[in-house]
C-alpha cells in the first residue's frame, strides 16, 4: 500500500545538486552560445541597418547568471513540492484504507482497546508513523487508561492539530526560496543597471549597445523571477491547501468511525 519514502534532507541536497548540474549543464552548452549568436547576428544586422529592430528570444532574456539561478531554485521547490505532495498522497491512502474497521453497531469498551491498538502496532512502521494510525492509537491509549470518550477525543484532535503544525513549519524552506527568488532578480537588476553605468561613456560617443546589454540584464532578470515567484506561489498554496484538507478529513474520520464508537460502561 505504502511505499517509504527517503529521508527529506538527503532528498532535498540530492535534488539541489541535481538542479545544478543539470540547469548549469543546459545554460553552459545550449543557452548562453545560442543567446551569443543570436546577439551577434542582432549586431551586424543593425550595423548594416540602423532601423532594424532586433526580436527578442527567450534565450537572451534567460542567459545571465541570476536567470540560472532562479531557475535552479524553481526546481528544487518543484522536487521538494512533489515529495510533500507524494507524503500527502501516502496519508491519504492510509486514511481511505481505514486502519480501524469496526462492524456496524460495534462498540469499543474501555477494556477492548488494547486489542485494537495491537491491531494497528502491528503494521510496518513506515505505515504505524503516519498520521491516521498515530492519532487512533493515542486515543486508544487515552480511552483505556481514563474511560473518557471526552479524554479520547481531546487527544486524537490534539495528534492532529500538531500534524498541522509541523507540516506548517516544514514548508518554511519553501517559502524562504519564493522569497529569494525575487531577491535574487533584484540583485540582477543592480548589476544590470551597474553595468550601463559603467557604459555611459560610450553612449556619448553613440555606441550604446553597453547600456543596453546592461538594461537588459536589469529586467529581465526581474521578469524572470516575478514569473517564477507567481508560480511558485499559486504551487505553494495548492500543497497547503492540500495538506490542511488531510489534517481536516482525518479529524473528521476520527469523529465519525472511532470517538463515537467509544462506549465507557455506566
């Protein structure tokens, strides 16, 4: 049913070396010597022609150093997005399969639920840590030892508001690289506008092509990584969402197929 998934900071570090090698490895051999000729076929044209109007490709507005980066960071977030999402899909087939199946009619006595608690401590581990079987053993656990369905109510939603907690803070790392997406395209834009200040002597003289390169630079490493930050975004949300619906079906499963089935003896 479930298949184990690797350690989160192995598969974080694995899929960011992964990014760089691969964005870096397209960018030095495919992207950059397109984006060059492309640029220098644009420059002759315009020496034998000063009306004509280069197009603008995608490979030159995504051949600088802080375009690479930003993408290198686009896909890390995919990978780390698609782990989550894959744990998310995990979860979700544990709470379909129900791993406490009561008959119809079935009540759970105070003294019968060491019984059922062997029952879900007797799957595979990967299985037994998920969020659904945590939160009917803990509230096993709390009916037999007080005879409260109250007790056992508080701490099943107790597991899962905590699940809600932490799959909140995981996403930190996430959000972090939606922010240092457009930073980085803001420090592109700073180096951009450095540039065709650093070229503003030649336009005197009419070449102006350093400060257009520079300018360049400057938005579209902007544009690039407003893009990217939007997406990232609209993906982010979704994963939230996503998680936050688990959390909630679980607790209403919890409601429904396991507290109110707990009967304490008069």
């Amino acid at each position: 049913m479930n298949r184990k998934l690797p350690n989160e900071f192995v598969f974080s570090l694995v899929s960011l070396a992964l990014a760089i090698v691969i964005v870096h490895s397209v960018f030095v051999l495919h992207v950059r010597p397109v984006a060059e000729a492309i640029m220098t076929v644009d420059r002759e044209r315009m020496l034998a022609d000063p009306a004509y109007v280069s197009q603008r490709s995608i490979y030159i507005v995504i051949k600088d150093y802080e375009q690479e980066a930003e993408i290198i960071l686009m896909l890390w977030a995919l990978a780390l997005m698609g782990y989550k999402a894959l744990a998310q899909r995990i979860e979700q087939r544990a709470l379909l399969d129900a791993p406490l199946k009561l008959p119809e009619g079935m009540k759970i006595l105070p003294e019968d639920t060491r019984e059922y608690a062997r029952q879900i401590e007797s799957l595979p581990p990967e299985t037994r840590n998920l969020l659904v079987p945590r939160a009917v053993l803990a509230a096993l656990a709390r009916f037999g030892a007080t005879r409260n369905v109250q007790d056992a109510s508080s701490v099943a939603h107790s597991v899962c508001q905590s699940e809600a907690e932490r799959l909140d803070s995981e996403l930190s790392m996430l959000r972090y690289i939606a922010w240092a997406i457009p930073a980085i395209g803001f420090i592109g834009t700073v180096r951009g506008i450095g540039d065709a200040l650093s070229q503003a002597h030649k336009a005197v003289t009419g070449d102006i092509s350093g400060v257009t390169e520079g300018l360049g630079v400057a938005f579209n490493s902007t544009l690039i990584a407003l893009l990217l930050s939007i997406l990232l975004m609209l993906l982010l949300q979704q994963l939230q969402q996503l998680q936050e619906r688990h959390v909630l079906d679980t607790e209403t499963w919890l409601d429904q197929s396991v507290i109110r089935n707990l009967q304490a003896r008069a």
